[in-house]
C-alpha cells in the first residue's frame, strides 16, 4: 500500500553544501569517542547514524522536490570526500547511501515518496550477485543473495540487480527491484579488516513479491531533469566509492601532519616534520594527490558534457573508469608511503593511521577499480576490442 505524504512530515534539512561538510566537521568529535567500538559492533552506532541521516547524508542525490540536496557532481564528491576524510566506514555509507537517493529520479513520485520519507530511509544496493526475477500478477517474484550489502544492518529498502526469467530461461534483461527490510534476510557474515563498520553483509530475497512500481529497467529512462539522472548506472556505481579512497588519503595526511611535529624516530635529534625527506615526501604526495583529484573530476566532468551532448559514450566510459581506478590506486599509495615515513605508530590499533591504511586497502578491493580499466584504456588507445568489463 503507498503511504500518503503528509506536509507535517520531517524532513531532514536540506542545507547548502558548505553547511553540510561544516556540520559534517562537528561530527569528528564524536566519531572520535565511538571509533574504538566501530570493529567490534560491524556497524555503526545508531546513534551516529541518525546524525548522518539528519543532515541528509544519504539523500544526497535524491531530487530535491523529495527532500533531497540534489546535489551537483563535484559537491558530492566534496562531501563524500569529508565524510570519507572522517571515518572510512562513515565515507563509504555516505557514498553508498547518499548516491543511491538518485533513484528517487526514475521512481514514480507516490513510490519514491513511500521510500524516502522516512527520514532515516537508506537503500542498500545489491550489486554483488545477480538474482532472479517472474511476472506474477502486478509485479514480480524475486528470489536471490547478494553480498556486500554496506549499510545493512541500518537499511529501509532493499534494491538488488536482478534478471527476469520467462518460462524458466534467463531473458538477458537486468532490472532493479526495491523491497523493504520486513522482506529481506540478513546473514551475519561481516567478518573483515578493513571498512568494519559498514556492516556490509550478505541480504537474501526468498520468493519475495514486489508490486510492479518498485521495478525499473537497470538503464531507466529517469523522470527527473538533470543530466546526473541520465548518466550510465554502470557508471554511478563505481563514480560513488571512488571518491572514498580519495577521502581516507586526506584523513591520513591530516593525521600524520598532527604527529610529525612531536614524533622522532630512534636516535634522530630531529622531529619528522623538520627532516627534508620528510619535506619532499609530503609534497609528492600532495602533489599526486591533486592530480588524482582533478582527473576523476574532470572524467566525471567529461562524461555529463557527453551524455548531454548526445555522444558516443563508450570511450569517456573507458577514461571515467580508469579516473575512478587512479584515484583509489593513487589513494592507498599515498597512505602507504605516510604509514611507513610515520614508522611503527602507524600500526597501531589505536592509532587513526592504521585506520585509514586497513580502510583505503578494503575499499581499492572493489571490483570498480580493477586493473582491467587500464587494459580497456590500452585498447581503446590501440584501436582494439574492449574487454567487456571495466567501463
């Protein structure tokens, strides 16, 4: 049954984003405070993440006429950027959470509203495995398990990718369906070293139906204007956890400068931050930091003049992807090099470098920044046919 809206509804706040990544600053304090129990819980604090919710973390990209910031590409990377720069786990459910508030662009208005007003709403996307979708009488039949669920344990709707079956024989034709909590089984199954408070279990659709407004094509025709809402879906998913790498390096650069004006290693006289290798490392990576930054921007940037454009996509899909592998490479290279000029402190458990080192190798794990992207890149630079994966 479809909720009605009501106008007294409370909508989380729909702030400038300036106002957004201020108030995500004023979190830092208390994600301090409750960081140490993040691994062993596998999830974050309830607490903590209604606070998230409040400020519309995770309606980032929701259409605003739905009580989202709608927000532009380069804000949200911004954004994921800080939350990402804050906590891995807080970064990697903002991107997750905030970029999956863009289907509220190719549901109906009645269906999108029955998800998103609820203030806490957080969809989990189901990519990591394919189910099976039947026609039955005014919707479908969806049974199926998908890992990697991040945000589980906190989610309101469920949407995996999907493939409809006719007369017991896959059709080819993927689709997204959308389902609430009471119709999904999680397993517990989150045991990992790095992102640990994602809580990014597997979730299980068993002969569940859902009526046929929460099915959409996986390349939906959106019913919302903006050029963001028509971009390829197989483009969103990696452009949403790329930018956490991004984040974490920045948090760990941030965190290293605090230490290095105290820290001496064994029998030098000098602190860190006065020795010149010191010196000329940080510039390096600060200097391959923004390069990574700015090509993932402009690919991105590259991507919606195409799509608006009407061009051929598949060559700016081929360098989006390789931007997005770049910066997640580039990313954990970075911390790797601050870990070991820091020198055993970094290892830690208690120290917020050995954090971001865990987090930054779990999330250039994702399968959106693979290798193959080079390789398409190659080819396509070579006139050869593309692999079929990687763009």
């Amino acid at each position: 049954m479809t909720l009605a809206h009501s106008n007294t509804f409370k909508q989380p706040r729909c702030l400038p984003v300036g106002d957004i990544r201020d108030a995500l600053q004023r979190l830092s304090g208390t994600v301090a405070e409750q960081r140490a129990g993040f691994d062993a819980a596998g999830q974050l604090p309830d607490g903590l993440f209604d606070s998230l919710a409040d400020l519309g973390l995770f309606r980032l990209l929701l259409p605003a006429r739905l009580g989202g910031h709608e927000l532009s590409a380069l804000d949200f990377m911004d954004v994921v950027e800080d939350a990402a720069a804050l906590d891995g786990s807080i970064g990697w459910l903002v991107g997750n959470g905030g970029g999956m508030g863009r289907v509220g662009g190719f549901l109906s208005e009645a269906s999108a509203r029955e998800i998103f007003d609820d203030p806490k709403a957080f969809i989990v996307a189901g990519t990591g495995g394919l189910g099976q979708v039947v026609a039955t009488d005014g919707g479908v039949q969806v049974s199926g398990r998908w890992a990697f669920g991040s945000g589980a344990p906190h989610g309101t709707w469920f949407s995996p990718v999907c493939e409809v079956y006719e007369n017991g024989v896959a059709s080819g034709r993927k689709v997204l369906v959308y389902a609430p909590r009471k119709d999904v089984f999680l397993h517990d199954n989150w045991r990992v070293s790095g992102l640990c408070a994602t809580g990014s279990v597997d979730f299980e659709f068993r002969d569940v139906l859902v009526p046929d407004r929460f099915v959409h094509d996986f390349q939906p025709e959106p019913n919302h204007p903006g050029t963001l809402y028509r971009l390829p879906t197989l483009s969103i998913f990696p452009w949403t956890v790329a930018t956490v790498p991004l984040g974490l390096a920045r948090g760990a650069r941030d965190a290293f400068l605090r230490i290095a004006s105290q820290r001496k290693r064994r029998g030098d006289s000098l602190a860190l931050a006065e020795r010149e290798l010191v010196q000329s490392e940080l510039g390096r990576i600060d200097a391959q930091l923004a390069a990574a930054r700015v090509y993932l921007r402009q690919v991105m940037l590259d991507l919606l003049e195409g799509v608006e454009a009407g061009a051929d996509l598949l060559p700016l899909r081929v360098r989006f992807r390789m931007g997005c592998t770049f910066a997640s490479e580039t990313a954990l290279c970075a911390i790797n090099r601050i870990t070991e000029i820091a020198g055993a402190v970094s290892i830690l458990q208690n120290s917020p470098l050995e954090r971001y080192e865990r987090d930054a190798r779990a999330a250039a794990k994702h399968i959106a920044m693979s290798s193959v992207a080079y390789i398409n890149g190659g080819k396509l630079a070579l006139g050869q046919e593309l692999l079929p994966s990687g763009y």
